[in-house]
C-alpha cells in the first residue's frame, strides 16, 4: 500500500513537472495561460449596480500615516444609479481597480475637507473615470475652497489631457470630460444640514464637524428608498454627528487611538525625530473609537464602522488595544473597516449584509 500511494505521489510530481516545463518553454502556452489572467481580472463587479439597495464600499480606509493594507481616505456609493465618490486619497483608485468596481457613471466626489489624504487620489479616479465612458465634467463637491483644489489639478494636468485626447481621439476622451465642476457647498452654521443633491430618489446632504483648524469640515448623509450612510469626515467627537445622523442604518465613523499615538510620540522624541510634535498634536481634532462609538449610541445607528484608522495596526494584538473599552459603550454592531468592506442595504428590509471583497 505505501508502495502505491508514493507511486501515486512520484506521478503527480512527474506531471507537475512536465506541465511546469511545458509553460515554462511554449510561448502558445504560455500565452494561453495569461488570456486566463486577464479574462479573470478583468470582469465587473455588477452586483453594486442592482437599484434595490444602497451599496457602500470602503476603498481606503487608512490616514496619512504610511500603511501597505490601508489606502488613504476612500469609500464609493452607488445608489439609483448614481455614484458618489467620497472623499479621494491616494491609493483609493488602485483599490477600486482591483475590486473591479465600475466607476464609468461617476456622479461625483464629496469631499469632506482638503487635506492632503482626502484629495491626493482625485485625478486617478478622474482619469479612470474618464478612461471608462464618462463624458462630462467631474463634479466636485466640497466645502469653499473646492475651486482652488480642482483648478489646481486641472492645471497640473492639462497637458496630460491633451496628450490622452491626441493619442486616443475625442469620440473615445470627449474633451468635456477632462474638465472639473467644482460644486461649492455652503453650510451657513453648524444648526442645520444643506441639501447637496437629491434627483431619482438620491439624496445627499452635508453638515459641519469640528476639525479646528480646519474650517469648514463636512460629514455626509446620502439616503435612498429608506436606507441611509452618514460619513463623519475627520473630526473630534461632535454632537452634529448623532444630530444627522439621528436613526441611520450605517455610520461610517474616522477614528484616531490616542494611547497608541502618545506611545508613537514617545518613539520618535526619544530619536530626536521632530515628527515627534505631529503625533502630539493630531489627537485634539480626531475622535477616539470609544467616542465613535458613544456617537454612534446617541445617533441610533445599527451599524459602526471604523475608518480613517490612525495609527497602522498590523496585528490582532494592535486591533486589540485600538478597540480597548468600545465594548464596554457599544457590545455591538462595530466593525472596522478595511478596504474591501462592501456594505449592502437593500430597499423594503432593515438588512445589513456585509461582503468583503479583498
């Protein structure tokens, strides 16, 4: 019997070993082989496109902090057939790409503030937007101050545009798309939420957080046939957020572990490394998890989700310390986010189903 079995053994390696040798020196097979890649690879994630729900993807879900698992500030809605992009750091494209998330009918981008890891990715998803099938200017919503941000990066790549437009041809890049529109919205005072947009059953709305020095910073709310998702954008605890976000099915909350940045801060003083300062100070205009969490209480919300995670947590044991003392506000109903996490609200259901498409 063991005679058999490691002459079975010795076969499967032999042809192994043979189909190995056969890709490895037969360009056709070779080629063969990577039309399969490619098929694989190139495919639609669709499911985000079904009306009978309010879909929620998280594309990056890190902060300015360098992070190989997180992308910088990043998550997509599709809703009645509209998509919003909200808020666009660096990385949040290469991670809709490779969750094959179609972004050709692009809505537009709500930007929360102008820091850099809210708006460092915004001519990717531009350019791939554009690339495929979007026709008119991207919209860009955000607080004053919109325009500057888009006139910058339309400047800085005008002659990118033309070069794509030249080589191409304008019936593939329509010229108008190349463009921005940069939608100012003006929320007067902190007592009330602006309308952004409303059209097919679609209805955004922003209102002020508190992210001093930064003035002003916005949170989202976008509802559809009875779901909704409210966006904090980076700020300290704020009673606005249970305010808007009174009963909504999903708070997308940032958070920032400050015992774990002091403990940052006392690694870099200790090397004479000035970034010491930076630790020390960003504290005082993010939220704890614990504060998310009381917020999240006092808004009803069914669902918390952690995002913007400040610092890197490479470990269970970091994802430990960082949640130490949310259970005790809130047993349930808490995830942190990942890029990847994929949210589905369907219409007519108080359902939350969560996918994860890392």
């Amino acid at each position: 019997m063991k005679r058999v079995v490691l002459a079975g053994i010795g076969l499967l390696v032999a042809v192994a070993v043979i189909g190995f040798g056969i890709v490895w020196f037969s360009p056709a097979a070779q080629d063969a082989l990577m039309r399969r890649v490619v098929v694989a690879n190139i495919g639609g994630n669709d499911a985000v496109l079904n009306e009978d729900a309010l879909h929620v993807v998280l594309c990056g879900t890190g902060s300015p902090m360098p992070d190989p698992d997180r992308a910088q500030a990043c998550a997509i809605v599709y809703a009645g057939g509209k998509v919003f992009v909200v808020d666009s750091g660096l990385g949040g494209w290469d991670r809709l790409a490779r969750f094959q998330l179609p972004v050709g009918g692009l809505t537009g981008i709500l930007l929360t503030h102008f820091h850099s890891d809210h708006i460092s990715g915004i001519p990717d998803i531009a350019l791939n937007s554009w690339a495929s099938g979007r026709r008119q200017a991207l919209a860009v919503y955000g607080p004053p101050g919109v325009e500057t941000v888009v006139a910058g990066f339309d400047l800085a790549y005008s002659l990118d545009d033309g070069y794509r437009i030249a080589h191409h041809g304008p019936e593939f890049f329509a010229e108008e798309g190349a463009d921005y529109q940069p939608i100012v919205v003006d929320v007067p005072d902190r007592t009330m939420a602006v309308t952004v947009f409303e059209e097919g059953g679609v209805k955004v709305t922003a209102f002020r957080v508190s992210h001093e020095p930064v003035d002003p910073a916005y949170g989202y709310r976008i509802d559809y046939k009875d779901r909704s998702v409210v966006f904090s954008g980076d700020t300290k605890r704020d009673a606005n957020i249970a305010t808007f976000g009174e009963d909504a099915d999903v708070l997308i909350h940032e958070a920032l572990a400050p015992h774990m940045v002091h403990m940052l801060e006392e690694g870099l003083d200790g090397r004479g490394d000035r970034r010491a300062k930076i630790m020390h100070d960003i504290p005082d205009y993010h939220a704890t998890p614990v504060q998310a969490a009381e917020s999240a209480n006092e808004a009803g919300v069914k669902l918390l989700v952690y995002t913007h995670i400040v610092p890197r947590l490479p470990n269970a044991i970091a994802e430990r310390v960082f949640l130490r003392g949310v259970s005790d506000v809130r047993s349930d109903g808490v995830i942190l986010g990942y890029d990847g996490l994929y949210l589905e609200l369907p219409a007519g259901s108080d359902e939350i189903v969560e996918h994860d498409l890392r």
